[in-house]
C-alpha cells in the first residue's frame, strides 16, 4: 500500500523553532503619534486606519508580526487622552485595558516635536505598570540632525528607565531595530497565530473602518468623531464583491456634508474606499453608501456596543 502524500502544506507539521518568542505587545500614546501608521509598516499591509485627525482607531486591532525568531501580537489601541464624553471614556478604557494583558508596551511618542503635557498623562499612566516598557520616538523623517540630540533628551529624562529607540513609520527606518528590541522583552512560547496572519479584525469591520477612514479624509472639523459605518451587506457577486454600507451621522446638517452638492461628497468617499478596499480584498468591489441620521448615537451605550464600542 501506498502512503498518502499530504496535499497542502498546512498538513506539514512543523515543530517551533528553539528558543522561539511570542507574546502581545501594547502600542500605547495619545493620538497622532503615528501607532496605526506603525501597525501597518511592520506587517507591510493595511490593517489599521491612519488619519491626520486624532482619535480615529475607535476598536482595538491586532496585527500580527511574525519573523524567523518570534511572533509579536500587536495591539493598536485607541489614543490615550482626557476623556469628553461617553464614547471618549470608552477609548481610554479600551486602552487602559489593553495594558493588563500585555507582555511589553511600546509607549509612542511623536519624536519630531518636544515632550507635551499630552505624553506626560501617558507616562504617569506607565510608571505604575509592572511590564517592561519601551520608548517609541516617531517621525523621525521630519527631525533635522542638529535637534535630534535635544529631543532624545527631552524625552530619555521623563523615562530614564526605558530604551530609547527612534524611527519614522512613514519610512520604515529604525523599524527593523524596533523589532529587534521588542523580541527578547517576550516570553518563550509557540505561534499564537498562523505564521501568514496579520490580523484579527473581522473582515466586516476592517471594510467600515476602510470607509470611516475616507470620511475622515475628506470632510473636516464637524464630521470626524460623530461619525459610524455599518456594513449591512457583504456578498460574493460573480468574481465582484458587493458592499451595502450606512453611513450614520448624529444630524441632518452632517448628512448634507456627506452628500454633498448633487451627491459629490458620498462619490468620492464611496471611489476612495472602493479603492482602498480592492487594494486589500484584491478583486474587483462594487460599493454603495447610503447615509442615514441617528441622533446622540454617541450617547447610547446600547448603540455603542451594537457598532462594536465594547465597554469592558
Ligand atoms: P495614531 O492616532 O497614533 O494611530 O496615528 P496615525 O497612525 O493615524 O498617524 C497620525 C498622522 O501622523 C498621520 O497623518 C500619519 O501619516 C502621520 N505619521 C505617522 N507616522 C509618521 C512618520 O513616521 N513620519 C511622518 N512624517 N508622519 C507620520
Ligand atoms: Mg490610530
């Protein structure tokens, strides 16, 4: 008799290598520091949303880095800044939370600029965490060389305890020395992923996020933070991909800025998103947006938990 050949590789078992790490690591600093922009530059694929706009990753992601050596649960969470309102608790919440459960925190800092009162909130929030914490220093595309020392400085004194490693997310330099420093701070253990992952976020939701996103691009001030995306309907339609999406919106006067004159606005949202989602579903997508008024949707803690704002 003759013995099966396995068919697909996944069948192959393949034992850890020795003295292989994995673990979870926090990304954590007020908005805008770059973490989502970051997320996206280690595992070389858009999984996070990124905007010029603070506050715009609302749900907790994980990517998934694996290298030869380790494999690094990443989490993007929500920047950590003084809440306004509900859904502003919530995000601090969901970021105070994603520390507990963590190996390593790799504390953010947007490096082109000195030390603000906004990274000071963060580091107290770090001095009285058990794990080890790493200093993050980004955007440095944007320092020039003579600052650079003054800056490190500035911020090596307000955490003296924590390696200091600088980088731009936009480049990718210093992200590879990022990483390095990262693996041994986590603990020996097998893959918690399979190796090609790279993330967890339901496909459904990356796809609102992905047209949040637009939104978030092309309108301004009003629109940002009262802004949530459904996605009603996702079908495999020949070798297309169909997507019904509400765009809720807290009053009628937004829902006109979406629009837009003759419906200009909700095209080029709808054309931005399409183009993006086709970048990572790669296939064609057809993509319509309807805009709906869903007053306070901010305010109801039902409503919150329904576009997935867990509180936890
Ligand atoms: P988050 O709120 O911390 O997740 O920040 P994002 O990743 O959304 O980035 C905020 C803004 O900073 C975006 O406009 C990014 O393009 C920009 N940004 C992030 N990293 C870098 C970087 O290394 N260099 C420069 N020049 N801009 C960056
Ligand atoms: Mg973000």
């Amino acid at each position: 008799m003759q013995i099966p050949i396995p068919a697909t590789e996944d069948v192959l078992w393949s034992p850890t290598p020795e003295g292989f790490r994995s673990g979870f690591v926090a990304l954590i600093g007020r908005p805008n520091v770059g973490k989502s922009t970051l997320l996206n530059q280690l595992v070389g694929e858009k999984v996070a949303i990124t905007s010029p706009v603070a506050q715009t990753t609302r749900n907790r992601l994980r990517a998934i880095l694996t290298t030869a050596t380790a494999q690094l649960v990443l989490l993007d969470t929500p920047g950590i800044h003084k809440p306004h309102h509900l859904l502003g608790e919530r995000l601090v919440q969901t970021a105070r939370n994603s520390i507990g459960e963590v190996d390593v925190v790799l504390a953010l800092m947007d490096g082109s600029v000195p030390l603000g009162r906004g990274d000071q909130f963060v580091l107290d929030l770090l001095k009285q965490i058990r794990q080890p914490v790493l200093l993050g220093l980004n955007k440095q595309d944007l320092v020039n060389p003579e600052e650079q020392q003054e800056l490190f400085n500035s911020y090596q004194d307000a955490l003296p305890e924590a390696p200091l490693l600088p980088f731009s997310a936009t480049t990718g330099d210093g992200c590879s020395a990022l990483v390095e420093a990262l693996e041994p701070l986590l603990p020996l253990g097998t893959m918690l992923y399979p190796a090609g992952t790279i993330s967890d976020q339901p496909e459904k939701l990356l796809l609102a996020e992905l047209i949040r996103e637009q939104v978030l691009h092309l309108t301004r001030e009003e629109i940002p933070h009262s802004v949530a995306v459904q996605i009603e309907r996702l079908e495999e339609d020949g070798p297309r991909t169909a997507i019904l999406a509400t765009v809720m919106v807290e009053r009628s006067s937004q829902k006109g800025i979406l629009i837009g004159k003759g419906g200009a606005m909700l095209k080029a949202i709808g054309t931005g998103a399409r183009l993006q989602m086709q970048k990572v579903f790669d296939g064609p997508i057809y993509l319509e947006l309807f805009v709906k008024v869903v007053p306070h949707w901010r305010q109801k803690p039902g409503r919150l938990a329904e576009l997935g704002y867990q509180g936890e």
